[in-house]
C-alpha cells in the first residue's frame, strides 16, 4: 500500500495545478521542491512590503475564458497592462511598436498614414536587398518588419544582449511575435484578459496547494528517485526532461537569467515595472520595478521605498537554475530523442517548462493541466 496517488516533483505552476485539480478528484498528492519555497518561478519574495519577482518579471495574459474564471476563482485579478518603455542611449520610446513609437522615432510623423508610409519606405529596402528570398535570419525578418531605423534603435541590441548571438545567427521567428500596431496603444499583448493576482502570485500557489501535503528542500533525485514506487502509484515530473534520465543521451542547453535587486530610497524610481534598455551601453537587457505590478495611483507613494531589479541573460552553464530553452535544431533533436524515453516511463506524467522543454506562458501551462482532467 503507497501512501499517494502521486508525488508530484516540482512545485511551479504545473505541480500545484495538477495537485489542485487531483485533489478535487479525490487523489492523494505529496508535492515536493527543490527549493526552500513552493511556486517554481512565479514565487515572490516580500521587500518594503512589496511583491519582488524573485525568478522573473511575471505577467498572466490570456485569451481563455475557462482559465481566466478558473485562476480568478482562486485570487482575484487586479487591472495591471504590460507597458514596457524602451531606453535607447537616454532616448525614450513607448512598446510595443505602435503609433507613440513611430511618433517618438520620427518628428515629423504624427498619423497612421504618415507612419506606414515610412515604414513601407523602410521596409522596401530590405524586401529589394533580400532579392526575392525569404527572410532567413532574425536581422532580416525585423527589417522587413518594422524597417531599419527601429530594428537599430529598439531591436538590433537588445536581442543580441539577449540571446548572446548577432541578429543574423538568430531564427526569424523570435521576433515575429512582437505586435506592430498603427494606434496609439501601448498595450503589449494582444490578449483579452490581464493582470497580477491581488497580494502576488504566493497566493495562487496557497491557493492551489491549499489541503495538500508538501516539502521543500527535497531534492527528487536525492530522496525519491529509486524508492518513489513505495510512496505514490504515480509521479508527474516537472524537473528537467534531461536530468531524469541521467543525461545519458547529453545536455541539452538552455538560457539563463539572472538579477541584481536592490532597495532605492525613493516612492517611485522609473516611474513604470518594466524598462527595456536597448543599446549595448548597459549591460543588463531591462531593469523591474516591482511595486508598479501591484500599486497603482497615490499606493506607489503612500510606500515610501521602491525595489528595483536588473535582469541580466547568461548562457546556462551547470549549477545554474534553467530558464529558457534553446529550440534549435540540435536541441529540438536530442530533447525529442528524450521524449521517446519517457514515453516508455510507466506511470510517469512528464510536465511543464523544463520537462517538456519548451517553452511556456502561464496560461497554457494551466490549461494543459485543466485538460488533463
Ligand atoms: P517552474 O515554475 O520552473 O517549476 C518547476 C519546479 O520544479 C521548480 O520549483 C523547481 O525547483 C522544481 N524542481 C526541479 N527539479 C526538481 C527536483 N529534482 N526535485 C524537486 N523539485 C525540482 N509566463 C507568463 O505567462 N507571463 C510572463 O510574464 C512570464 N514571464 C517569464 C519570465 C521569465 C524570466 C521566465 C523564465 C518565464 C516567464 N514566464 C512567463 C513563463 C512561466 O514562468 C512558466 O510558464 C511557468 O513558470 C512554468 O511552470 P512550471 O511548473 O512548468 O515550471
Ligand atoms: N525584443 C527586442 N526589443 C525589445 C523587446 C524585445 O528586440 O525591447 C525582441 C528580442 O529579440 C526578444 C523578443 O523580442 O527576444 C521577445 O521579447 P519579449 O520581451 O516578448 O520576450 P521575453 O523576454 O519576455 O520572453
């Protein structure tokens, strides 16, 4: 006789979803972590009373009214929209590309006419250049998107900060999903419903682990990788697909972040969560200000300190926390040669970001677990 119906390996967003929805169904779920805390990399840290993103500037978007009501029905969501701001060279440009960029790019543009005139004017240029061949790298298709003045100013630096890599050695599709709109709408995603749980994304988690037995600082590999046949009929694995199996077929790579928080003595330093800065003068790709996220109005200076966080991107490299995964041929190879192996895992659910090596907004992470049951 187990004591449960599932140990469930990792406590991210995946884990504490297929926990919550497990439970309902009458499971017995023991989740266990890694790390000194539940909530993967949505978890949050208290600093001055505000919510740092401790993994990473985290912001729920979706287009799915099931998972909408679904995650609402937990905690509800306040009002905040993604509205990063560019600094190029102390320049200041509205994101994503829309009507207050264009303006802020060229003086004597101030229509939606007037500025699809002068990005045609661009973008011809490099649609002639490619002489009828598709855009093959990254550096071309921006080129052929928003032409050469904004790739330079706002797109060029960035993504080489970024990625580690010139435009050029890059994949087309990076930048494709970056919204280009002629109104003056500085929205960031195209979604119909947005926002931060009230009180940080720590109550999500609370709310979907409510009831169900955890640990932390155990380390599945450890504690339970030969034995967990004893605990749990079942495990759903939401670790790294190539860490389950030893790395017997090789690594697979991944990009990392990581960031440098501080406190400023100041209500409001930056005056918005999220800066990108796009020329190579800095060394960090954005700077976050935490409170923005979650205080609106007179709240931002009735909290008299601010925390700001500088996110810098690295190349993963062993003993480092796995961010993003690297979706190039070779990569997409070996991971799909893992996957083989763990359709042969008897009683194992392979889960999330790091298992399924891909990579994952919130959202669809929530309704791939609704979909499971
Ligand atoms: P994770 O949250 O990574 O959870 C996996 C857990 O497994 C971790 O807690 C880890 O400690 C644990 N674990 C691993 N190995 C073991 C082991 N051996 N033993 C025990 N525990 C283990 N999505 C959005 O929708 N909006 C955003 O704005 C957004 N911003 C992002 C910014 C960054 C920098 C990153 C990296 C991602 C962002 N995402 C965003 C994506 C979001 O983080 C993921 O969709 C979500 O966290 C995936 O949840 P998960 O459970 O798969 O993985
Ligand atoms: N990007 C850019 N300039 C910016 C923001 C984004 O060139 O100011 C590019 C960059 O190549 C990046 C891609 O757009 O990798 C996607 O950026 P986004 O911020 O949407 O993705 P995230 O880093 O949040 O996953």
């Amino acid at each position: 006789m187990t004591n449960y119906d599932y140990l469930i390996v990792g406590s991210g967003l995946f884990g504490a979803t297929f926990a919550y929805f497990a439970r309902k169904a009458g499971k017995r779920c023991l989740v266990i972590d890694k790390r000194p805390q539940l909530g993967g990399n949505v978890y949050c840290e208290q600093i001055e009373g505000i919510n740092i993103h401790k993994y990473g500037a985290h912001i729920f978007h979706t287009n799915n009214k099931e998972v909408w009501d679904f995650v609402n029905s937990l905690v509800e969501f306040n009002r905040y929209t993604n509205s990063p701001v560019a600094n190029y060279k102390g320049e200041l440009y509205n994101l994503p590309f829309n009507m207050n960029t264009f303006c802020q790019m060229w003086k004597d543009v101030h229509t939606p006419e007037e500025a699809k005139a002068r990005i045609e004017e661009q973008k011809a240029e490099a649609v002639a250049a490619l002489q009828g061949q598709e855009p093959a790298n990254l550096e071309e298709q921006a080129l052929c998107l928003v032409g050469k003045d904004i790739f330079e100013k706002l797109i060029k630096e960035y993504t080489e900060k970024q990625w580690g890599r010139d435009c050029k050695d890059l994949p087309a599709f990076i930048i494709k999903r970056l919204p280009v709109r002629f109104v003056f709408d500085n929205n960031y995603f195209n979604d119909r419903y947005q926002g931060i749980p009230i009180g940080g994304y720590n109550v999500l988690i609370n709310k979907l682990l409510e009831g169900i037995d955890t640990r932390i600082n155990c380390d599945f590999f450890k504690e339970y990788k030969n034995n967990w046949r004893e605990v749990a009929d079942n495990l759903v694995y939401t670790g790294p697909l190539d860490e389950y199996f030893g790395y017997s077929l090789g690594r697979l790579d991944w990009r990392t972040v990581t960031f440098k928080t501080r406190v400023e003595d100041t209500p409001n330093y930056q005056g918005n969560a999220v800066i990108n800065y796009t020329s190579h003068n800095e060394p960090y790709t954005r700077v976050i200000e935490h409170k923005h996220f979650e205080m609106f109005g007179q709240a931002v200076y009735d909290c008299p300190k601010t925390a700001v966080s500088e996110e810098y991107s690295t190349e993963y490299k062993l003993g480092m926390e796995q961010y993003y995964p690297v979706n190039d041929d070779k990569n997409n190879a070996l991971a799909e040669q893992y996957r083989e192996l763990a359709a042969k895992e008897e009683n194992v659910i392979f889960g999330g970001r790091l298992a399924e090596y891909k990579y994952y907004d919130m959202a669809p992470i929530t309704e791939k677990v609704m979909g499971l049951f």
